[in-house]
C-alpha cells in the first residue's frame, strides 16, 4: 500500500519517515519531491569493472548548471536525507524531469527497509540536458512493509553525497 501525502507528512512528524531537511511545498497526492545536489560524481574510465574500485572524479554543478552528455552515467545525489525504519521508499523521475529525456535512478529505485542517507541518483539522459542544483529532480513514494521487519545495515548505509559502486567490496 502506498502511503498519501497527507499520511507522509504524519509519518514524518512521527519520526517513522525520515526527510531532512522537510518542505510541506513538496508533498504531492502520494510522493515527495527531492532536489539535486550540487555535486555531481563521474566515472573515470569508459569500461567499469564490476570486481575493483572504479576511479572517479567529482564536479561541481554550477549556477549555468551542468549538460549531462547521452554516452556517460553521472551519479548524482539528493540533498535530503530520506529513509524509514517502518516504510520502503521508492525513487522514481518527475515526469518533467522525464520529459526531457533525463533518466533519474536508472535500474535501483527500491531504497531497502532502515537505510537512511542521502540517495545517490544514477542519471542518464537520452541527449544533451542541462540540470541544475537544488532543482526537484526526483520523487520518493513511501510503501507499507507485510511480514517480518529486517533491516538494511550494508555498505550504502549514512550515504552523503553521490557514492560510486560498492560492487567489488561483495565480489567473490
């Protein structure tokens, strides 16, 4: 069951969601908007490798904000700090930021059970667009958990700011 804006806001003043920093404008019927930060990580290398470290180099979006280019995968982040130990939330685009062809959180949207931090925003763009920081990016659903809660504790947990893949700390 996904949770309404109204219910959101509640859950919020419960301590059950976490959003920081909160804005009451940003509540919609059943999401939350987020905004993008104004830093930006990218990849170094044009083959990634699965089982190492990938070197990155991070850019700051300036107010002429940054063109993401179709053939590069840019890692950005929320500025607030989301998660929930009762509820998953779900990122997905904005349907204006889809309209201009900017995938947002390309294959991960299912943000586990207890993580809480920053959500680092794997973006693509089918051409060349500009975005900007602190622009609403993304929204974030809150959906209600059946069963037995267990509660996320991995390598992702307390991001701050776009964090590359962990892949390697896992491999074999």
């Amino acid at each position: 069951m996904i949770l309404t804006g109204p219910e959101i806001e509640r859950e919020v003043s419960r301590g059950l969601i976490i959003i920081e920093p909160f804005e009451r404008s940003r509540l919609n019927p059943n999401s939350y908007n987020v905004c993008l930060s104004s830093t930006v990580t990218v990849y170094d290398d044009y083959i990634l490798d699965a089982a190492r470290e990938n070197k990155t180099s991070m850019i700051e979006v300036s107010e002429e904000g940054l063109v993401l280019s179709p053939d590069r995968i840019y890692l950005g982040a929320t500025i607030e700090k989301i998660g929930s130990p009762e509820y998953v939330p779900i990122v997905r685009a904005r349907s204006s930021t889809a309209r201009l062809g900017v995938f947002v959180h390309v294959t991960a949207d299912l943000i586990d059970l207890g993580y809480v931090g920053q959500l680092t925003l794997q973006l693509h763009a089918v051409q060349k667009a500009r975005l900007y920081a602190g622009m609403e990016i993304a929204q974030i659903t809150f959906w209600k958990t059946q069963g037995e809660k267990m509660q996320y504790s991995g390598k992702y947990q307390g991001s701050i700011g776009p964090v590359p893949s962990k892949s390697f700390v896992d491999w074999r």
